[in-house]
C-alpha cells in the first residue's frame, strides 16, 4: 500500500526549531524510497514518528487510505508500519524463531504452529531459513539484519521503515541489502530506506527524498535528484 | 532542592507504609489484640491450656533443654509452671521468646502469664503486674580462684569489669557501686566462661545461676555471704485483676501445702528467705537435690569432643532440623514476597509516572536504609497498637519480605536498566503493548543480570532470618543458643549448626548458578549448522 506523509511537525521540547516542519513525503506502493539528508535534517525525528514510536504535532500520515492523525497515540500504526532498527535489535534471549513469532502471538494471538510456518516461508525467502533455531549472538551482521527484516515481516506490514542499513554491514555485504530490498519489494511492501550511503541510495531505490531542516528539499528519480546533490 | 526532595520523601512514607502494611492485614488473627480488659485466666481455661512466656536460652536451673535429652524443657520454674496450671485447671504450654522482651510479648498477648526469675522491680510494674514472689534468691558473687585481687565486697567493685545479665538488680547494683557492668543476652553460660577467661574481674548473678554455672566450675570460686536478694513474681497482663488473684491465690496454695519447698528441694534452691516468704512447711530433712545432682552429672565436665558427637548431639539433631525447617520456611516465603514487591517497585521506579517513581524510592531508602531488627519490632509491637496483631510467623515473613523488597528492587532496576532502550523501541514497533514489552522482552533480560545478586541475598535472608526468634520463633539460631546454653556447649553445636546453615544455602548456591549457566549458554551458543 502507498504511505502518503502531509505537512508532518514535530517539535522537541526545548528545541529552538522544529525538527520536522511541515514535510510532506507520498509513496506508492511496492516502491522503494530513499531518504538523505545531514545530520540533524530530521531523518531520524522521520522514521520514529513514522513508526509509531513518537508522537507529532501536527499533520498527517495515511497508509493505504487509512489516516493517522496528531492525536494518534504511540504505536497505533503497530504492525501496518515495521522499523528495521540500525543495530537490528533482535532479542538475546529468544532463538532467530522466536524473535520472528513473539510477536505475531502475542499482539495477533496466532497460534504457534502457523506463526513457525510462516516465520520459516520468510527466513527461507530471505535465504536464512538454517538460523533458525540459533540465537542472535551467533549471527554476523548480514545474518542479524535479515532476522530483523523477517521479524518485521512477520506481522505483515504495509510500510517497512529501514535505519541506516548499511552501517553495521562489511562493505563487501553492502550491496546484499540492494538485493534484500528487491526481494521485499516484491511482496507487494512499501520501503522507506534512511541511509548516507549514496550508492546504494541509487542502486537500489525507486524514489530519493532529500531532507533539509524538517522539510523536503528535493525529490525524484535517483539518478536525477543524487547528480544535483553530487 | 535536596531538603524539599527529602521532605516529598518522607512526607510519600507515610501513605505507602499505611498502604503496604494494613494491606496485609490479616483480620483472623486480631482476636489477641491487647484488649484493655483482658482476662488471661479464662482465656487459658476456655483453651484448655496456660501458654507461660519463657526463655530456655537463659539456662539451668529456670527453664532449659535437659542436657541429656534436649527435646524436654526442664527446670524449676518448668516444674512450678505445671503446678500453677494444674492448680488453675489446665495445662502449662511453654512459649518461648526473647527473655528481656518478655514482658512485652505479655503485654501483646502472646502469653497468658510469664514464669521466667522476673524480679520484682517497680519499672517491670510499668508493663505488666506482677504476682506475690515465689522464691526469693540470695544474689552471689563468683570471681576467679586464686586471684588475689579479686573483688570480694560491693565497694571493691569500683572500677573493675563485672558481668551480669541485662536489665537485672545486680546490673542496677554493680552500677551504683560504679562497676564496669558488662551485659550478656546469650546465656548464662558466657558469663561465666567470661570471668575464667579474665574477660571480666567477678560475676554478680542469683543465686540459683551461681549455683549451676558458677559454682560447677572448678575454675571459679563464689565469695560467701549475700549481696542483696532478688524475688521472683509471675508476671500477668497489666489490669487483669481475675488473673492475678488466680495466680496468687494458686502459689498460696502451693507454698502451704509443701508443693514448693519439695520442688525447690529438689532442685537444690531450698533456702531460708524464701522458707520465711512461702511461710509453708520446710522439705523433709531428707530430700535430695537430685535435680541438681543430674546437671552436674551431665555438664559438670566437659565430655571429650568426638564423645559429645556420638553421645549427646545425634538427640540434638530433631531440634536443629525444626529449627531449620522453619529458617527455611519463613526465608522462602519472605523471599517471594521480596521477589514480587521488589518486582513492582523496580518497575515503578524505572517505568512508572512520577509520583509512583518517588514512592518506589522513597521505599526502599526507608527500607533499606533502617535496621530489619527495627522494622520487625515496628510490625510486632507496634502494629497492635494500630489494631493489626500478626502472628509471629506472619510478621517474620512480612518483615523480612518488606525490608528484603527494597534490595531486590534494586538488583532488577539494575538488571533492567542493563537491557537497551532499542529493545523496548523494537517490542513497541511491533505492536507489542507496554506491558507486554515488559512481559517478554525487558524482564526476561533484566532477570539474567539480577540472578546472582538475588540469589545472593537469598542467602543473606536465610542468616538474616535468625532475628524473628526475638518474636518467639525458634529457628536455627535460636536453637543453638538455647542448646548451647543447656549443654554447656558453644564451640562443638556451632559446628553443628554452621553445617544446618550450609546445608541450606548451598543447593540454592548451585541451584542458582545451574540456572545461569542455561541461559547464559542460550546466548553463547555457536550457530547451529
């Protein structure tokens, strides 16, 4: 489903300026999305109003035609919208299966059988299906991210959310994650990728948005919009 | 800032404690709240039995475990405890507490009456009546044989160490005379063992102490002549008119028809002051001490150590395991309720809205930062006065929990404050409630971090679980006190009960680290294949 973001603001106590100040961001669906931008321009303040993780002030956020106000409450877009976190955040305590169905039985109250069935069908498609009973600490950074992207997964979200990544990755598993997104994109989800890293902005996204002092400062295709900023 | 933090401290206290404390309330057991007009005598015929406070820990001859076969209290006052009860139409069932708070277990309405050499003394009257004397005692003193400069008049106790038992008539007296008075609350026993060892310079104690401790040590010599007398009285609840003509009219009975001077005959205590209080007939000229022949018998000499082993502790054994089983019982409930009010604290304090935060904190500073022996007293003396009269069991458990809960609280704040606030983000972006957040991402990391500190003061409560005999229960400690004591025994019965202790804390110690190593070995186990 496409997310369309209107007139977004968020305003951190304190702050002398607005960390997002009226940005407006549409993405269709399955479409892949880069976000740029320095440091302070607001990704960050982006991905956790998106996620449900921090609340806004003003402005709106609709996926797939449903619309989330400024007085929707932490987590109300729980499951529609999934984050893939920088470090991944992948539970030490539960085994890469269990990190895929805590989850979909807890929050849906599905029944284990059928969340391991599915949580498997998605470490398969991601190529990790053998980790399965490992445990995070065991993983490699690519190993982990992929977990992190099946957890996500797991509870079938419209719009997955990505920090950074490639910053945890060898370069040599960078252009994996190229890949990665290709593969998800294909089931039909939107992605909204944060990232500095340029190349893979271009390799591997429909869409650059570049932020600059909690606006959108310019948008397009990516070979177009990454010449005018290079 | 920092006065106005702790006056919002203090001031938060006080609701919490109202909170946490009546909460338990445990209304079935009010029935012994100490009720202006109570009547202890009709209470123990409606029972059937006369519960009498005592402490065996104080020694021979009063109340003691028979040095032969300590599962038996025996003693002169056990034997005028019967006699009482049988003339007042019931049974005599002794209750044990902390000797120098007996008198407030009466008051509390723990006991019916307490038959332990309480002296007659007008501050004893503040807190209970006392009926007319029983027996009346010379007070000796005892010094070491052969010390040429031993103190053997009251003037020469100027300056010099003297010991005695606290709160006595000879403590009052040695301090007047401007002794140095050194106060035992272990048993009579140290007291002596004291002056042999040159600890002390003389030991001013009642006569029938001197008689079984001092007198027995070949080491010691008892100076002739009285310092004084002391009278013994039964102690009965304070304005309880009907039990104290009871008790007295009782004792009269017994002192004219010879009851008295043949028990006091027999334990050797026959004298003549209390020939002239009793009033009654002298024992027959014949009678033997032979109560007092059998202590000597058993504990006048030291038996060789691996004697006592296969001789005198295997009957010990009965006692030490009810003691242990009941350190056992109380720590592990006072643990869980540790375990879930140091929970619910940790999780105010880290997670909730402010004034629930400062509740939390104010908690445990309070909690930790007083004496548990404070608080225990607080929640058994104190609470009756508010209307909530716990069962000594009860308020053990509750006491422990409550001052135990603080720490626990402190090692899971730690333990959750070492799982990273990305986690908490990462539950959330699922869908997962805060609770559930909680449930099953933050505590089950935060409980691997606080597992060895908590396993660790588990075993910190065990040993602190001792303290719950000054409320009457006989644990552990309490029975190796009270052993010790009656056996003349210190050295090979701590040994004895140093290894009930281990015997305890070692299989949660191993326990605790099997269950680390589970889960730790989760995390460090390498990728399977």
């Amino acid at each position: 489903m496409s997310i369309c973001v209107t007139d977004l603001v968020k305003r951190h106590p304190g702050a002398a300026a607005p960390a997002l100040a009226g940005l407006c961001m549409k993405v269709p669906t399955g479409k892949i999305a880069s976000v740029l931008g320095r440091s302070g321009a607001g990704k960050t303040t982006l991905l956790r109003c998106l996620s449900g993780l921090d609340p806004f002030d003003a402005g709106t956020i609709d996926v797939g035609g449903v619309r989330f106000g400024a007085g929707a409450k932490h987590g109300s877009f729980g499951g529609k919208i999934g984050l893939v976190f920088q470090t991944f955040e992948l539970f030490p305590h539960l085994s890469v299966l269990d990190n895929c169905t805590l989850a979909p039985r807890i929050v849906r109250g599905e029944a284990r059988a059928r969340a391991e069935a599915r949580a498997k069908d998605l470490l398969a498609e991601l190529g990790i299906e053998d980790k399965a009973k490992a445990y995070p600490e065991a993983l490699s950074g690519g190993q982990k991210q992929r977990v992190a992207i099946a957890r996500a997964l797991a509870m079938e979200p419209s719009v997955l959310l990505y920090d950074e990544p490639t910053s945890a990755l060898d370069p040599a598993l960078k252009h994996e994650v190229g890949r990665t997104l290709r593969r998800v994109a294909g089931t039909g989800v939107t992605q909204i990728v944060v990232t500095h890293d340029l190349p893979v902005a271009r390799e591997a996204s429909d869409l650059v948005f570049v932020l600059d002092k909690g606006r959108v400062a310019a948008f397009g295709p990516p070979d177009e919009v990454i010449a005018e900023a290079a | 800032m920092r006065k106005r933090r702790l006056a919002v401290t203090l001031l938060l206290l006080l609701p919490l404690l109202a909170l946490v404390v009546p909460g338990r309330a445990y209304a079935e057991e009010t029935e012994t709240a100490p009720a202006p007009a109570r009547n202890a005598v009709a209470e123990a015929r409606a029972r059937g039995e006369l519960r009498w406070g005592n402490d065996s820990q104080g020694g021979a001859p009063y109340v003691f475990q028979d040095p032969m076969d300590p599962n038996h209290l025996i003693g002169f006052e056990v034997d005028f405890a019967a006699a009482l009860a049988k003339k007042l139409g019931v049974r005599a069932r002794p209750v044990q507490g902390q000797w120098d708070g007996l008198l407030e277990l009466l008051a509390r309405g723990d006991f019916d009456v307490v038959v332990n050499g309480i002296e007659v003394a007008e501050e004893k009257k503040r807190v209970a009546d006392l009926s007319r004397p029983y027996y009346v005692a010379a007070m000796r003193l005892t010094v070491r044989k052969g010390d040429a400069g031993a103190p053997r008049t009251l003037t020469a106790l100027r300056g010099r160490k003297l010991g005695t038992l606290p709160g006595s008539l000879a403590a009052r007296l040695a301090e007047r005379e401007g002794a140095e008075v050194k106060t035992y609350d272990g048993g009579q026993n140290d007291i002596y063992d004291d002056l042999r060892i040159g600890r002390t310079d003389a030991v001013l104690l009642d006569d029938p102490i001197t008689l079984y401790y001092g007198a027995i040590d070949p080491a010691l010599e008892v100076v002739d002549g009285s310092f004084g007398e002391v009278s013994y009285a039964v102690g009965v609840p304070k304005g309880d008119a009907e039990t104290l003509a009871a008790v007295n009219g009782a004792i009269d009975e017994l002192a004219k028809d010879g009851t008295l001077a043949a028990l006091y005959a027999r334990w050797g205590l026959w004298n003549e002051p209390t020939e002239k209080l009793l009033g009654g007939p002298a024992p027959p000229s014949t009678a033997v001490a032979e109560a007092h022949d059998a202590w000597r018998a058993a504990v006048g000499k030291p038996l060789p150590f691996w004697s006592r082993v296969t001789e005198r502790y295997p009957a010990t054994l009965r006692l030490f395991a009810r003691g242990a089983l009941l350190s056992l019982v109380v720590s592990v409930l006072a643990m869980a309720v540790a375990v879930t009010l140091g929970m619910a604290l940790a999780l105010a304090r880290v997670y909730g809205p402010k004034p629930l935060q400062w509740l939390a904190v104010g908690y445990i500073e309070l909690f930790r930062g007083t004496p548990l022996l404070v608080q225990l007293t607080m929640v058994y003396f104190g609470l009756p006065e508010l209307g909530v009269t716990l069962s000594p069991f009860v308020a053990g458990v509750i006491a422990l929990g409550l001052n135990y809960a603080a720490a626990e609280a402190e090692n899971y704040r730690a333990g959750l404050g070492s799982v990273p606030s990305g986690q908490m983000d990462a539950a959330r972006t699922l869908g997962l409630s805060k609770l559930a957040s909680l449930r099953h991402v933050a505590l089950p990391q935060a409980i691997r971090v606080a597992l060895p500190p908590t396993t660790n003061d588990f075993i910190a409560l065990l040993k602190d679980s001792s303290l719950i005999s000054v409320v009457t229960l006989t644990e552990l400690t309490k029975t190796y006190t009270s052993l010790a004591s009656a056996m003349r025994d210190h050295l090979g019965l701590g040994l004895v009960v140093a290894l009930f202790y281990l015997g305890l804390s070692l299989p949660f110690a191993r326990l605790s680290r099997s269950v680390e190593e589970r889960l730790g070995s989760k995390v460090r186990r390498p990728a399977s294949a």
